[in-house]
C-alpha cells in the first residue's frame, strides 16, 4: 500500500470491504464536511459580505434582506426543486447522501455558530471561506454525494 492508497481510503475512494463501516464513513465525511461549509458561510464569507456561489448565495441575499429565516433553512427550500431533478437522474445512493448532506448543512448552518478570531482583510476572509467552502463541497463529491444547489446541476448535465 503506497501513500496514494491511503490518502484514497481516508476520502472515503476505497472502501473498507464492510458495507455499515463503508457507510457510516461516508455518513460521517458528509457530516463534517457540513461543519466546515457551515463555517465557511458563517464566520468568513457572510461576516465579508461576500457572496457564495449558486443556492448558497441566494440564500445569503434573501436572509440579508428577509431576516425571518436562516441561511441554513433557505438553503433546505431551494435545494427541494433541484433534489427532485437529481432523484430523477443521478440515482438513489447518491441522492440519499446528498439529502444528508443537504438536511446537514441547512442544520449545521443555522444551529451551530462557532466564533474565533478571523482576519479583518475581506481578500483573506474570502479567500479562507473559498478554500474551505471548496474542500467541503470537493470531499463530498469525492464519497458519493454532493452538497446540493448547483452541484446537482452540473453532475445531471455531466450524465
């Protein structure tokens, strides 16, 4: 087993030849990755003002204006249409994880504020949010799912 075999199983790529540890692991990457584009929305692109791209951004316009709802909750709502199209196209495995990751996100955003020192430059701020907001959407992609929103689009227009 070489460095890449290992780098490929801790992404969950190769499984571990369980199908409950397989999952739970997948379940588990997914989740974590909702706390880290939690964060990325929460304390580097929102405090910014900054803008993430697709269903995110669009949830983050309408709670600036509309402060009824969350983020988190915006982001659930507008995710239904495209979670019905990815249902249609992209299978019941991956739809299955991407509900998770979608119902996780729109928790985790909405419940859980962690605050810790950030930069005051808005170019490092989003430049931090971009990174992590990437990597989370990347690993997620990497195990079976996606993050919802535009992610969904762009793998039903891949098929």
């Amino acid at each position: 087993m070489n460095m890449y075999d290992g780098m490929r199983r801790v992404v969950g790529m190769k499984g571990t030849g369980h199908p409950v540890l397989d999952w739970t692991w997948r379940i588990a990457v997914i989740l974590f990755c909702d706390l880290i584009g939690a964060i990325s929305v929460n304390n580097f692109l929102t405090p910014a003002r900054i803008l993430a791209g697709g269903v995110t951004g669009v949830a983050q316009i309408i709670h600036h204006y509309v402060h009824i709802l969350g983020v988190g909750t915006l982001f659930f709502v507008f995710n239904i249409p495209l979670f019905l199209i990815g249902y249609k196209y992209l299978g019941r495995r991956f739809i299955l994880q991407t509900g998770i990751a979608i119902l996780g996100f729109s928790i985790i955003a909405d419940a859980v504020h962690i605050h810790f020192q950030t930069p005051k430059d808005p170019l490092l701020m989003g430049l931090y949010g971009g990174v992590l907001s990437g990597l989370s959407s990347g690993l997620v992609i990497r195990v079976g799912g996606s993050m919802g929103g535009t992610d969904i689009l762009s793998l039903v227009i891949n098929r």
